[in-house]
C-alpha cells in the first residue's frame, strides 16, 4: 500500500501517519508540503491513495483538478482544518474521492480510506447535506425576469413592443421620468443594456404578447 500524504504542517502529518501506520502497517507513506510537490509526486508515480490538505501552499484544488485530467485513476481524499461548509463542494466538485475535516480524521480516516479504496466516494451526512442543497439552488434557479415587479413587467411589457417612453408613460398616467426609472431598473435586473436587447430577451423567454 502506497500512500501519498499532503500537508504543510508537520505535526498533523505525524499525527495522520500515526493513524495509518496502526491500521496499515505495512503502508509505504511519502511526504510532501505543498501542491507543486503534490501533483508532480501524483501523476509520477502510482498510489494507493493520496490523503491533502485543501488549503496549503500553492492551490491544492487546482493541483486536484489537474492530477484527475492527467491521471484520472488516482484516488484523492481531501482534508482540512475548516468545517464542510467552506470547501467541501469545491473539492468534490474538483475530483476528489472523500473530504473530512481534520478534527474527525481519528474515528472516519480509515473509514474513509477504505471505501475510497474500492473505488466509492466517502461522502460524510453533512457533506451529502450541501451537494443537496446545491443541488436544489440549481434546479430552482429562476429566469432573470421574476424579479420585476408587476409594474416594471407592464413597462417591460410595452417596451418589447416598441413603444415609446412617453407613451408608456401616457398610458399608465405616470411622469417621463418615472418610467425612465423603470426602465433602468428592468435593464439593471436583466443584465441588459438596450431595448433590442429587451426584445430578444423576451423572445427567448416567450415574453412577447400576442
């Protein structure tokens, strides 16, 4: 069994070696202290597993990226010091096989190891929590145009059609001015900056009434 173990701070390797050695006497263990020395040690050499640090020197999820283009097989354990939250979904979504939090390596390393070993992701419960609330933000992702308001829809509305500020605003009974408002509003929210842009926005949003 080969191990390749990343992290900048020599006492937590100590540590994380202590746990290995116990449950894997036999390991071969290999060091290193940044993501440079990482991924040249990765895609150079075959391991049984490679156990990271995700915020030491030199990027480790972009060295994490960059070991699953080049060699894909690899399997990768993220760790850090920072609770889920603040990186777990970067570093699955970057390739890694599992991610823990350094405080809960002693009781799940192993754990951890030997399902990434058979070619599973280790996916603690608060993990699978944020990859599903994500998931769920994705999916409910929302056009652009939702956040107009019923007013601003109607002078959306009447723009598309063509016509004009002053008639919009003769129309709704309300100032130049204030329908010049509105429709810096409705630019600002859809990200769009001219009525031939409105236009095709609502075309390809199925906005223009017959």
């Amino acid at each position: 069994m080969k191990v390749l173990l990343a992290d900048d701070h020599k006492m937590v390797r100590q540590g994380l070696i202590k746990i290995l050695t116990e449950a894997y006497p036999y390991a071969e263990i290999t060091e290193v202290d940044n993501a440079t020395d990482l991924f040249i040690k990765a895609v150079n050499e075959e391991w049984s597993i490679i156990i990271s640090d995700i915020t030491m020197p030199g990027n480790p999820i972009d060295s994490l990226k960059r070991i699953r283009e080049v060699a894909p097989e690899n399997h990768i354990l993220m760790l850090s010091m920072h609770s889920p939250e603040h990186y777990a979904l970067r570093a699955i979504k970057a390739g890694a096989s599992g991610y823990l939090t350094k405080d809960s390596a002693s009781e799940e390393l192993v754990i951890a190891i030997n399902q990434i070993m058979k070619g599973k992701k280790y996916i603690t419960p608060e993990v699978a929590d944020i990859l599903a609330t994500s998931l769920e933000i994705n999916s409910s992702a929302k056009p652009l145009h939702v956040l107009l308001s019923n007013k601003e829809l109607t002078v959306f509305q009447a723009l598309v059609k063509g016509t004009s500020v002053s008639q919009i605003a003769e129309h709704l009974k309300l100032s130049v001015n204030t329908i010049s408002t509105y429709r810096s509003r409705i630019l600002d929210k859809l990200g769009l900056h001219s009525n031939a842009d409105l236009v095709k926005y609502a075309i390809k949003n199925n906005l223009i009434d017959e």
